[in-house]
C-alpha cells in the first residue's frame, strides 16, 4: 500500500515491523496477551505514535489495543459508529490495524467519558479471561481503565507494561537515529533565525515565534519556544507562551530554548543565550563552567551506568564548586516524547544504554547570572557521540 502523500515524513513499515515484532517477543516472555495505550498530545504521548506513527494532539485521544497475535484497533476522534476494517498493509495512513473505529468524545464533556471506553471494551472483549498490560498508564483516561475494570473485563488481568515498552522504545534504530539528527539540524536553523532576528523592542513572544516558524516550515508539528529577556544581573529563566509579554531592551540578555519535533516526530531540544550588546566577563567564566559542568556529566553517561549516579556524581561536583545542586531534571532521554525515560536523577531504576537519545542542559543561577547551555547526544559503545547541534556553544552577542 501506497502512503498518502499528505503524511509529514512517515516512519518506513519495516521499521514499524520491527517495533512490532520487538514488543510482541517481550509480550510473549512476560506471558502479556494484549497491550492496551492512550495518548492525547503530541508532546508526551508517544506511546501511540511509535506503534502506529500517528500522533495524538489537541486533547483528542487515540486508544490502541495492540494484542499479541493479531493487528491492532484504533479508536479516535470522528463521528458516531464509524468502523473501518482494513487490510495489515493498511490504507495509506493507518497501517497494522485491523480495525478503526471513531467517536466523538470530550474530555470538557463528562457524559462522553464512556464513548472511547465502550469501543476499547468491544476490541479487548476476546482477553476477558487473559493478562491486559497497561502501557503509560499516568496518560490514561481514568474513565477509560476503571469502565473496562468494572465492565465486561472485570475478570482479566491488568498489570503496567510500561517498562516492557520502554526498555524497547528508548533504544533507537538506525532510521530513528537518523530522525533525530535531523530534528538538531533543524533547530540549528530556528536558533539561528531567531537571534538573526532579534532586537530591541521585540516582545520575548516575537523571538520564540520566528523559532517555531522556522522549525514547523521545515517538518516540524508540535514542540515548545521557551523564551525570558531580563537586564544583566537579573535572574530569569525560561517561560512559555504566557509569560512572553516583556519587552526587550537594549543591554538585555535573551534565554530561548526550542524542543520541538523535527520530520518524523523525534524530539531534540537547543537552548542558549544572547545579549543585546557586549557580553560581561562574568557572564563568559561562569558559562564556561556551565561547559565544564556538561563535559563532566558527559564522561558519566556511559551504557550500563545508573541513573542515579550520574545525579549524585553530578550534585556532588556542583557542590565541589560552589553551585547550586541539581533539583529537578537536566539531563534526560528524547525520543517521540519530549521528554522520555531515563531521567538522569536519583529515582530512575534505568541505566545508560548504547542508542540512547539523550539531552544534557546544566541550569542554575549563580551570583545573579543565569547561565545554561543545551544539546543532544547519541550514546554509543564508549559514551556519547558528537554533539548532535552545530550551533556554536556560545553566548550570542548582538551589540
């Protein structure tokens, strides 16, 4: 079958193939009958997208049962009753799905909760009796599990097989790997757009605007223009859209970090800062630590090594000189999430894998200097590879 042409840089079907038959020889290991999933954005939903290489967006879920020994059903936005049996080739756009049902439901419409639960009930209805492994349950519809729980499959078994999936998803394939290089190449290009562009009297929302015109005209769909200008010796720190209202001024500083998307869904994310003149020589030491900083956690990231140490090595070095620990999340996995597993902090059972698509961006103020820098890597036997970005690690001067 032919793919549509209105499709934005579809996945090959061998490559959906291998995920396929890579998930159902872990279902068979760990005795899983079915799989069942539900995404309703295109910024952390990529359970959906990696089995069948459509995104969820908009707060519209897609539910997929995706079993064993048989294709899968869809179940998505669209009008009453409509059922579409297909051949595994698909119809140039859905492919490996038997079956593709719609209804129109609504998360703002309480009575709808049911809708998407009824059909999903009706294509899981042959594992009444069997093992049914939930996949990213925190993104599901507590409607949807509790309805099939308490409905016609309320003697199965439900068990999280969100860790089956990940231990496989994380791990990137030739032809992912080569997606996520393009997605840095592309936010080479926003980035360079955007401080192009840059100047005084421009609202932090007009920067990050020419950065996801950019990106969406070369293959992008969906991501986040982080953007915050502030006087030197002001701190700040990155903010979405909301928080976009202020004005730049002359001597400002500019933080812009764009996470999007690139061609085909995977996600990368480049952060960096320009100045609206020349640079302090503060600004410029403590941005070299932040380097520093990097290149000490790049050394860490080697397959087989936990989460966990990193952080801790990590924390323990930022207190060795002077700087604030790590509190939240700086170093992370990307993929057709945003962000994706493994979180590099103390409560991450993953280790460091080969193939791994991982982000490193140390943050933190320091004597009233925000500093940061933030790129993409891919993991390799040794430890990460080249940096994926080529935008110049740099504070940008704009004087």
């Amino acid at each position: 079958m032919q793919l549509s042409e209105r499709l934005n840089t579809p996945i090959s079907t061998a490559e959906l193939e291998r995920r396929w038959a890579a998930v159902r020889r872990a279902m068979e290991m760990e005795k899983i009958d079915v799989l069942l999933m539900q995404n309703n954005n295109d910024h952390m939903g990529g359970y959906v997208k990696y089995f069948s290489d459509l995104p969820a967006t908009n707060g519209y879920p897609i539910t997929l049962v995706f079993p064993r020994d048989d294709d899968m059903t869809l179940i998505g936005q669209g009008p009453f009753g409509m059922v579409k049996d297909l051949p595994h080739e698909g119809d140039g756009i859905r492919r490996g799905v038997k079956r593709w049902m719609t209804t129109p439901s609504y998360a703002s419409a309480p009575y709808t909760a049911s809708y998407d639960s009824d059909l999903a009930a009706e294509a899981l209805a042959p594992y009444s009796g069997g093992t049914i492994g939930l996949v990213g349950p925190y993104q599901m519809s507590v409607a949807v599990v509790d309805h099939l729980r308490r409905g016609r499959l309320s003697n199965a078994k439900f068990v999280d097989t969100s860790d089956l999936v990940d231990r496989i998803k994380v791990v990137k394939s030739a032809e992912e790997k080569e997606l996520v290089i393009r997605a840095a190449r592309m936010q080479d290009g926003a980035m360079r757009a955007a401080f192009g562009a840059l100047e005084p009297g421009m609202r932090d929302a007009d920067v990050a605007a020419i950065a996801q015109c950019y990106s969406q005209r070369h293959g992008s769909e969906n991501g986040i223009y982080l953007c915050s200008s502030a006087p030197l010796s002001t701190p700040t720190q990155i903010a979405q859209r909301h928080y976009q209202n202020r004005v730049i001024r002359e001597g400002d500083y500019v933080l812009l970090l764009v996470e999007d998307n690139g061609p085909g869904g995977m996600y990368t994310e480049l952060g960096r800062t320009a100045v609206v003149g020349k640079v302090p020589q503060a600004m410029k030491e403590e941005f070299a630590f932040t380097l520093e900083a990097r290149r000490f956690t790049l050394n860490l990231l080697k397959p087989g090594t936990p989460c966990k140490t990193v952080w801790e090595e990590y924390n323990a070095f930022m207190r060795r000189n002077g700087r604030p620990e790590e509190a939240r999340l700086y170093c992370h996995g990307q993929g057709y999430d945003l962000v994706e597993r493994p979180l590099v902090r103390h409560d991450e059972p993953m280790t460091i894998e080969k193939d791994m698509n991982i982000v490193v961006h140390p943050t933190y103020t320091h004597k009233d200097i925000s500093s940061w820098v933030c790129d993409n890597y891919l993991i390799e036997a040794n430890g990460p590879g080249e940096r994926l970005h080529h935008f110049p690690e740099e504070i940008v001067e704009l004087g």
